[in-house]
C-alpha cells in the first residue's frame, strides 16, 4: 500500500503540472467562478474548509432542487477557493450548470475545496476521512439552508476525487441516489457500500496514473458485491478521461433519472 500511494502521489504532482501548464478546459469566455459562491466552512473542532456553491438561477425556495457533490482532482487542492472548479476541474463542475442542462435539471453544485497537503480519502486509518467528514459536513448545512431533495443528492469526482466517491458512499450508506467516478478505484472496505449505489464509472485505457486494470478490478469487485454499476471504457484516452465523460450527452439524463427513496 505504500509503495501504491507513492506511486499515486508522484502522479498526482505530474497531472497537477500538465494541468497547470494547459488551461484549455473551455471555449467559454465567462470565469470559472461565475455563478458560484464563495464560501467558507468552519466547523465545531476547528478546522476550515473553502468552498463554492452553485444556486439555479431558477431556485425558489417553494420547490426542491436536486444536488450534485463535487469532488475535484489533486490539480484542484489548495486555499484559493477556485482551483477546485477551474482548469482540470472546470468540465465536472461546469457541465451540470449550462443553459441548457439548467433548463432540464435545475441542479445545485457544491465543490469543497481540499488544502494542498490534504486528500479526499487518504490516509484510510481514519472513518471518514477528515476531508470527507469536512465536505459532508457543509453539505448537510447546505441542505438545511435551501429546498433540497434529499431523495436527489448525488456526488460525482474524479481522480483523487473519485476515490473520495467511494468514500463518501461508505461514510453516508444509503444517502445518495447515484454517483459519477472517472479514473479511480476504491478501497476493499468500500465496495459493498459503493455497490449500492447506481454509478457510472469512467476510465481511459492509456491511463497512466490508475491503470485500466486496477478499474476493471474494480467493476469487478463491484459487480461480485451485487451492484450493477455503468462501465465506460474509452481506448487510447489517458487520465484526463473527463474531456470524454463530460461530454457524454446520456450522462446528465442519466444522473437526473436516478432517485432514491427519502422520507422526511
């Protein structure tokens, strides 16, 4: 497991500097924050968590919105409350709040933003990890705050935050309707909870960081516990397989068809 994360870690770095040097995430000329608030959470033990809030422009508090959890890439670590919805991490946020999407699924999205020295699920000693309580945490507030539909929470991430995915799903059984994983895999202890879940699941063949193995294992243990997850496998892609997933036009009617029972 070491040598595992040593090895994910140096990756990591490599992906954070080929993010950095190409920020060609999209054609649209609007900042990546526009639309999205600038908050940040502190919790009751003391530790502070930046994070951006994305409301439907069509949100009144007389109806229930869905919601979709953000969990970015290691690219998207740090303090400045931007990095998490920009760059690498532009298409997984940005996707659920075009016009268009807006129109047939008037979504919430919330992207906590994990510190530079931190990740989503690592190390495993701790359950939940503190990130991941840290972002559950603000969603629950998030959901005391506006009209959301418990029954229609979602969490979607990738990379890093995919392994958070699986995290989240462990720490909270039961409480999301479904759940987007690109170029990642999960934790033996994880799989049973995640298998659950409806997911749809994401990977490049030419992945270089998660190899295509280590996520076919994971479909595969998946599938073992009893879940029935969705496979995408795109040949020759590498790590960046959000450029492909993203732009999957099944993969927003999907996420909205998905619903799980929630009795308040």
């Amino acid at each position: 497991m070491t040598r595992q994360l040593l090895r994910l870690l140096a990756g990591f770095i490599l992906l954070f500097l080929s993010v950095a040097a190409s920020h060609a995430h999209s054609q649209d000329p609007s900042p990546p924050e526009a639309g999205f608030l600038a908050r940040s959470y502190h919790s009751p033990t003391g530790e502070t968590m930046p994070y951006r809030l994305y409301v439907p422009p069509s949100y009144v508090a007389s109806r229930e919105y869905p919601l979709v959890l953000w969990l970015h890439g290691a690219a998207g670590r740090g303090s400045d409350n931007l990095l998490q919805i920009s760059a690498g991490n532009f298409l997984g946020t940005h996707v659920w709040t075009t016009p268009e999407n807006q129109a047939k699924f008037p979504a919430f999205v919330l992207a906590p933003q994990v510190s530079q020295t931190k990740m989503w699920a690592r190390p495993h000693a701790n359950t939940p990890p503190v990130s991941i309580r840290l972002a559950l945490e603000i969603l629950d507030g998030v959901e005391k705050e506006y009209a959301i539909d418990r029954g229609r929470v979602y969490v979607a991430g990738q990379s890093m935050g995919g392994e958070g995915v699986w995290a989240v799903l462990a720490a909270r059984p039961g409480e999301f309707a479904a759940a987007v994983a690109l170029c990642t895999d999960g934790f033996d202890d994880m799989t049973a909870p995640g298998a659950k879940v409806p997911v749809w699941i994401f990977q490049g063949t030419a992945d270089e960081i998660v190899s295509v193995e280590r996520a076919r294992d994971w479909v595969a243990a998946l599938r073992k516990a009893g879940g029935t997850p969705k496979y995408t496998e795109y040949p020759g892609v590498g790590h960046n397989v959000w450029e492909k997933a993203f732009a999957e036009p099944a993969l927003v009617p999907w996420l909205a068809a998905q619903r799980r029972a929630y009795t308040k």
